[in-house]
C-alpha cells in the first residue's frame, strides 16, 4: 500500500511537471523526482533491515535525501542552482 501511494504521489508529479511547460520547472520536478525515488529505495531497504541501528540511520538518510533534493530543486526554480544536480551521488 505505501509503494502504492508513492507510485501515485509520483505519477501525479509528472502530470504537473507536463502542464508546466517551463525547461527550469520541468529540471527542478525532475530533481524532486529522483530524490524521492532514492528516498523510496532507501526506506525501503530500511525495512528489511534486522539492525535497528542501521534501518534507523538508513531512514535518516532517506530524509536527507528529500530535504537536499528539495533544497537543490528550490535552488534550481529561483535561478541559483545548477541544472545538473545529482541526487545519486549523495
């Protein structure tokens, strides 16, 4: 169900970054995109951890994650981040 309702978070992410035909908005839903796809990923393996510890630090990361991408996506909109941005180097 919560892969579900992610799938469909991101889904509708895509249909707004289609109506909003601008290149920089279309960059910056990108960068949202991705970070919430490595975010999934890692709260994901942080499930099927059996250390507490590790699955904890692991969805801290997840967090990281969406707040940077956030950020780098922000950053890109108002004209002060680079259009390159990577989340999968984090």
């Amino acid at each position: 169900m919560k892969i579900l309702v992610k799938a469909a978070a991101a889904v509708g992410l895509l249909a707004l970054a289609a109506c909003n035909n601008t290149a920089t908005e279309n960059k910056a839903d990108a960068i949202e995109a991705n970070g919430a796809n490595v975010a999934e990923n890692l709260e994901e393996a942080a499930e099927n951890m059996t250390n507490d510890q590790a699955a904890e630090a692991t969805e801290n990361k997840a967090d990281a994650v969406r707040e940077s991408t956030e950020e780098k996506a922000d950053a890109v909109r108002e004209g002060n981040g680079s259009v390159e941005s990577n989340v999968s180097g984090m």
